[in-house]
C-alpha cells in the first residue's frame, strides 16, 4: 500500500496449470467459458479475489482453446481406437485426460480403460474424487498397473540390482501393493492387478505376486504387451473383462464431503490413502487457507501436490512407511479448475528436468551431441 507491489513470479510447467486443468474437466464450450471466467488472477488493494471475467478477457481466452477442447483421435500400431487429450500430471496436478474423451469414448464402446497417472495415491485418487465427482461417472473397476522391478525397489533393493532376482526385496515390496489395494477398498472398487513384464523377469517371481495376490482374492495378471502387443495382453483383457461383468455395479464412495474443511479433507486423503498419522499445515498455507475460506471459496475438493517415488512426501521412504506427517507448505486456489492445490514436501510445479542439466550439449564434427542421456 506504501510502496506499491512488489512482483514475484515463476513458471510452471504447462501440465500443471490452471488453464489445463480447466481444458480437462469442462464438459462443454459453455463450461469452458464458465470455468474460465471463475479463474482467479490476483487479489485488489482491497484484498478482494478478482477474475478472468473482470478483464473481459474470457472471450479471447475461448478463442484460443476451441480447438484444444476436442479430443485427439488417434490409433494403436495395431488400429485400434484411442482418444489422448490433456496432459494434467498426476504428482501436480489431477492427473486424468478430459472429461469430454472419456464421455466420447463411452458413447462409442461398450467398455473404456482410462488412465489415472503414477501410483494409486496420486491418479487414481484424484480420478474417483475430482474427474468422476465433478463430471458424474465412477469406474467399475481399477487395475494396478505394478511390475518385479518397482516391487523389488519398494522392498530396498537398488535401482539396477532390482533387474535382478531377489525375492527377499520382492517379498518385502509387496507390502507397498497391499497398501493400494487397501486403498482401493476403501472407494469400494474391486482391483485387479497388472503385473508388466520386463526382460529379465522370472516366472518364480511373477509366481510370488501371482500367490501374493490369490492369498487377497483378488485378480492378478501378466502383461507383455510391450512386446507382444495386443497377444500380450489377453490374460489382463480377460481379467478385466470378468471384473467389470461378474459384479454388481459400483456405487460412488468417497472419502470426505465436500462440506469438510480443507484440513478435514488433506486428512482424509493423507491417512486413508498414504496412510499418514496426520497433516501439518505451515503458517502461510493456513493464512492462506483462511482468506480462500473469507472470499467464499470453500467446498471445493483437494488436489495434493506429492511426489510419485513415495506414500509420504519424502522421495527416498519407500515401501509402506508408516508413522509420517505429511507436510503441506502452499496452497493455492484453482476456482476455474474447480479444486484447491495442496503442495506437500519440496515438490515444485516445474519438474521434468534432468537430474544431469544439459549443458553438455556440444558440437562434434557438425553432429550436435549431449541432447540424450548418456550421449
């Protein structure tokens, strides 16, 4: 107020911003302006929230995307049907493709498989409580892509050793798929679990989940269809196909109402699909919280910010920890999305990349050479 405003910016990347959000959950060109129009781009002198709509720039803002809005048709290397629309990460954002592909898709076919990104706890969450909350339509069953290799490093053993037998790191992985599959139950959907071959894999190994999850009762299958293609799928196909017909319908189950307090609801999710003791809330993100609460922005359901390599928000606790916090810095509200953003632990939303940076990027004899890992 004295000194005017002292600007503080950053980037994002694409897929975890609003506007991509809004792309992906508006069911329609009317929604998208709607949706649009209640994003919220700054505060006034005043403090008040104030909108896209306010600047008029909505319209503009349509323009540019109604033809991002249609869905992408396009086909496997064997010709069969795919629709791929929007780009929302699961570890920034929600983690689902548009509203409108799946509805499309489920106009033309009997059955639809859609992807929630990373583990459980990131997309599929967010796919039963923000995509199928707000679009009205639930899953009749979930299917747990795993493979030996993240069991074994989830069960402590390294990176490049997980390539080879060891089903006492197997063994002890595991724990971290009984973990989702509880997780699973708990939205009352029935599971059944992928298990995606590499090379290098074991049939004594694959025999260890395959007992593993028979022990559970639930549906277990191998897929090859990296390799094989659609043949490598058929065992999974099967599975799938009696899981989706051979029970009742699903009703939607969630884990809180969307009249909880935002803490109420960060704690449903960290302690029933992390499994978390509880939720710290940091000064500004309650101060913060606060003044969404005063401006009428409550109700609205929770997007955690988290990382993918584990249950808590620290990268290197894997397997199935328990005895965590989940630590949530910053929130920040997406009112055209439609959902409030927690972020949890030192996750940025300006991932992706490189652990090595690429300033080895060279000229070699006219070739240009560094632009890949390990050139």
């Amino acid at each position: 107020r004295k000194n005017g405003v002292t600007r503080e910016t950053g980037f994002d990347i694409t897929a975890a911003s609003e506007v991509m959000a809004v792309l992906a959950l508006a069911s329609s060109r009317e929604d998208l302006e709607q949706r649009l129009a209640r994003v919220v781009v700054g505060r006034a002198r005043d403090e008040r929230f104030v909108t896209a709509a306010e600047f008029a720039a909505v319209s503009p803002m349509s323009v540019l995307l109604k033809d991002a809005l249609l869905p992408n048709l396009v086909q496997t290397s064997e010709g069969g049907p795919a629709l791929v629309h929007t780009g929302p990460f699961a570890n920034l954002a929600h983690g689902c493709s548009s509203v409108l592909a799946t509805r499309l898709a489920l106009h033309f076919a009997d059955d639809v498989v859609t992807e929630a990104g990373f583990g459980f706890d990131l997309g599929g969450e967010k796919f039963l409580q923000i995509k199928c909350r707000q679009a009205g339509l639930w899953p009749r069953c979930v299917v747990l892509a795993v493979s030996l290799r993240a069991l074994k490093a989830h069960g402590g053993a390294r990176r490049l050793a997980s390539r080879e037998p060891q089903p006492e790191a197997l063994r002890a992985g595991l724990a971290n798929l009984d973990h989702h599959l509880d997780a699973v139950e708990r939205f009352g959907l029935p599971a059944v679990v992928a298990i995606n071959a590499f090379e290098g894999d074991t049939d004594e190994e694959f025999a260890l989940v395959e007992a593993h999850c028979a022990a559970r009762a639930v549906a277990c299958a191998r897929c090859d269809a990296f390799r094989a293609g659609s043949q490598g799928a058929l065992d999974l196909a099967r599975a799938v196909a009696a899981a989706v017909d051979g029970g009742p319908t699903p009703e939607p189950r969630f884990l809180y109402p969307l009249e909880a307090s935002y803490l109420e609801k960060m704690q449903a999710i960290a302690r029933r699909v992390y499994g978390a003791d509880d939720v710290h809330l940091e000064l500004a993100a309650r101060r913060e919280l606060e003044r969404f609460v005063e401006a009428g922005y409550d109700g609205l359901p929770v997007c955690m910010v988290k990382t993918p390599f584990s249950l808590t928000d620290k990268d290197e606790r894997r397997g199935r920890p328990v005895g965590f916090t989940i630590n949530v810095r910053e929130v920040r509200l997406q009112a055209g999305a439609g959902f409030l953003v927690a972020l949890t632990g030192e996750l940025q939303t300006l991932p992706g990349l490189p652990k090595e940076p690429r300033g080895g990027i060279r000229l070699e004899h006219g070739r240009v050479r560094g632009l890949l890992q390990e050139d």
